[in-house]
C-alpha cells in the first residue's frame, strides 16, 4: 500500500523543532515505521511555565468540554483555554478538521479525535508525534486505549475518554448472558427476550459485527494491511447474525436502529437483551425498564472462545500547526489527571481512560456498573488501523448488510467485502 509523502510542512530540522515548537524531531522511543511521516516530537517538559490561550477544535459540546476549559482554567496556570466547535456530530466535524489540517490552518492548537483519526491523520502528519508524553502518562492508562493512538509504532495522540460496548439485559426475563450462541438460543424462545442491536447500514453495525468477529479470532486486516476478513470467522458470525435475524432472536427492525433507536426499543419493553455504549446507562434507569435492567460486559462467541468489545471514544492530538503547543500539553495533562478523569465519569458518563477511576469507591457508589464496563474496555480492540479506515468501515457494514438483510449469500457478501477493502486500500 503506498502512502502520500508527508506534506513540506511538517518535515522540520531539531533546531527548526526546538526553537519553533519545543519540540524534538526524532522519536524518543520504539523504532519509526517507514510509513510515518518526520513531525515534531512533543517533549513534556515544555508545559512547565506554559502560557497563552489554547483553542480545542470538536465536535459538539455535551457539557464535557466546557467542563474541561473551565476546570482547567480555574487552575490559573498562566494558560487559558477555550473550547471551539467546528461540526455537530462525527463526520462533520472530522470535514471541518481536515479542511483546517489542509490549508495549514494554525486556528486550532488541539483536536478532540475520533479513535478511528489516528491512522489517517499520523500518515498526513497533521498531528505532532506524542510518544514522549504518552511515555510520561502511560503507568495510569488503560493499555488497550493506547492502542488507538498508536501508528507505524509511535503515538498520535493522548487517550481522552474511551468507550465499550456493554450488554444490558432484563434480569426479570433473561439469565446473565455466557456467550452470544446462549443468548440467541434464549431470545428465540419468546419474543419478549429478543435482541436489539445496532444494524442499520452505518458505523454502528461495522462495531456490532468486530465485536463478534473479534470474539471468533476473526480480523479485518493484519498488521501489514493484508486483507484477512476473508475467513472461516467471518463466515460464522455473519451466519449466526442472519439465523438469529430469521429466526426472530434478533429484532428485525434493528436493521433500521442506530443507537437511539435501539435503545427506545429497549426501554419499551419489547426485548430482553440491549448491545448498547455505557452513557445509555443513564437514559434507560430513567424508564419503566430500569429497574429490572442489570448490565455485563459483551460475552464471548462461544463457548471456545473469548469475550471482545470494539474501543470508541476520544484522544486529543496537538496539530503540527499548533501556535501554542507548550500550553496545548498542560491542558492534556490535565484532561487525563486523576482528577478530571474522575469528573467526566461522575458528572459527564464518559468512560475514562485513567485505570485507577474505575476503581474509586464514589465513581462505583454513583454508577453501579463500572466493574462491568471496566472489564469491557480491558478486553477491547481497537478498529482496523488504516489511514482509509472509513472506506474500509463502509466496506464492512455496506456487505454485512447485504447479508444479514437476506439481500445477498454468505459466501458472496464475504467475498465482495474482501474485495471493497482491497479496493479501498488502493486509494491511498
């Protein structure tokens, strides 16, 4: 797979790095991939005596990142932070951002980054090399959230907040589930234990599909880029998904729900099972099946094999172009301090990134099911690694649902699915 030279730009001298960002133009740890790109690597120390204002570019402000610019300005460091919302959900804002990225633009000193970003962004050298200061927090973060700021074997980004996968379940209908095939077998026998998934055609049913392929030993692409969704695994999950769609243990019309919509499927009483992100929590106690709903981590496949979710979330990368890039690392020091860590989760239901959290005695007081939702993000894998990783997501969830939606065969949505990867890798 060929990869786009790294834009003029970002190829700078140590002295050029040092004087114009303090920076360091080599990576301070673990060998340099022959895809990525020469950037400046972030030193740490350089938000010691920081000052000046930080502009954080994002998707729209849920109250998280209004927390985050007024807490941390309260801190009156010298470095003043503000928060700028350049789209309202994920694609418009990823639009706006590399419009920004492209032109140069020097108007945003941090991006608030999907985890799918990284690979894409890292092979442009939009953003600087953070493998230093990862270094610096990487004894309080979760390993697998590392994973989504990894690329080439250096790191893009901070981990911000992270996000799993988490099946509630009605503790009234249904028993605690054991492994997918269980519950299946179990949703087919009344209607009112059926699953509802994520399955309309969009980056939700490429999550609800890795999680079971991921289960299976099933992968997407290897570390090389070769194209291996074309397995036995595959095969497997996308025949369950199909029986259980059949046979009424999946919901049908999940194949019209994204989040929301399965969720107010859930909450009506109509299913017994909800494969849903953990910020549901909140909504669904706040209904009639509230009280019967218990929460687990995603099962396993089957019984020969292990538990997998699919990690969301956000990371926060310092541009190339960053003005201010001294204050930009004092407040991702502080975005994934112990302390804030702690206040997105009790005020915001974002699950954080800081181990240690999920182990606090008020933040398990307040939210019940943050064992479970811990377990879930330590056995979690991140999405396919690929600068065309959104091409690659339609490729997945345009031919699943071919399949899942009887419109075509296994075998054949298997193989066209190989086919559309490859083609997609071949556009970068």
């Amino acid at each position: 797979m060929q990869l786009r030279r790294a834009p003029a730009w970002a190829v700078l001298t140590t002295t050029a790095a040092i004087t114009l960002t303090g920076c360091v133009s080599a990576p301070a740890t673990g060998p340099v991939g022959e895809h990525a790109p020469e950037v400046p690597v972030l030193d740490p120390a350089i938000a010691d005596g920081a000052s000046g204002d930080v502009t954080i570019c994002g998707n729209k402000d849920n109250g998280t990142y209004t927390k985050l610019t007024e807490s941390f300005n309260a801190k009156r460091t010298g470095v003043t932070a503000h928060y700028l919302e350049i789209g309202q959900d994920t694609d418009s804002t990823r639009t706006q951002a590399i419009q920004r990225l492209e032109g140069g633009s020097h108007g945003c000193d941090i991006y608030v980054m999907d985890v799918t970003w990284t690979s894409e962004w890292a092979a442009q050298g939009w953003v600087q090399d953070h493998s230093r200061l990862v270094e610096e927090h990487r004894a309080d973060l979760i390993p697998s959230t590392l994973e989504t700021v990894r690329y080439d074997d250096r790191y893009w980004a901070v981990p911000f907040f992270t996000n799993a996968g988490l099946l509630f379940y009605r503790e009234d209908r249904v028993p605690p589930p054991t492994t997918w095939e269980q519950v299946y077998a179990n949703a087919a026998t009344d209607e009112s234990h059926k699953v509802e998934m994520q399955a309309k055609r969009y980056e939700g049913l490429t999550v609800n599909f890795l999680e079971m392929l991921y289960s299976a030993g099933g992968s997407v692409i290897d570390e090389q880029g070769t194209v291996t969704i074309d397995s036995p695994q595959t095969r497997a999950v996308l025949t369950k998904l199909t029986e259980a769609l059949d046979n009424g243990a999946v919901d049908r019309a999940s194949l019209t729900y994204d989040e929301d919509g399965g969720r107010r499927a859930y909450e009506s009483g109509r299913a017994g099972y909800l494969r849903q992100w953990p910020s549901a929590h909140a909504q669904i106690v706040q209904t009639g099946a509230g009280p019967h709903t218990a929460v687990a981590p995603l099962p396993a496949f089957d019984e020969h094999s292990e538990p997998a979710a699919v990690l969301g979330g956000w990371n926060l990368g310092i541009a190339t172009e960053a003005d201010n890039p001294a204050g930009a690392v004092a407040v991702v020091d502080y975005a994934t301090s112990a302390e804030f860590q702690k206040t997105i989760i009790m005020e915001h239901s974002q699950a954080p990134v800081h181990a240690a959290t999920y182990d606090d005695p008020e933040v398990i007081a307040e939210l019940p099911f943050v064992p479970q939702l811990k377990q879930s993000v330590l056995s979690a894998k991140p999405r396919p690694k690929s600068p065309v990783y959104a091409q690659l997501s339609r490729a997945i969830y345009k031919n699943v649902y071919q399949v899942i939606s009887g419109q075509t065969d296994v075998d054949s949505g298997v193989r066209k699915m190989a086919e559309d990867i490859r083609t997609a890798q071949e556009t970068f």
